[in-house]
C-alpha cells in the first residue's frame, strides 16, 4: 500500500480519508434504502 510506505505525506491520507468517508455515506445510504 502506497498509503503505508508514505504516512507522513497529508496529501495521500487526506484524499483515502475523503475516499473513505464518501465510500462510508455512499454504502450507509444503500443499506437504509434497503
């Protein structure tokens, strides 16, 4: 993982964090509509 070899680069860990918050919102969406 990039993100592991890398952890003091902001700019790697805030672009997964947006990923994972939107995959997070995307995913919690999914399962309420269900």
């Amino acid at each position: 993982m990039v993100r592991n070899k890398f952890p003091h680069k902001r700019g790697f860990r805030s672009m997964d964090a947006n990923v994972r918050f939107i995959f997070e919102s995307t995913l919690f969406v999914c399962v309420k509509s269900v």
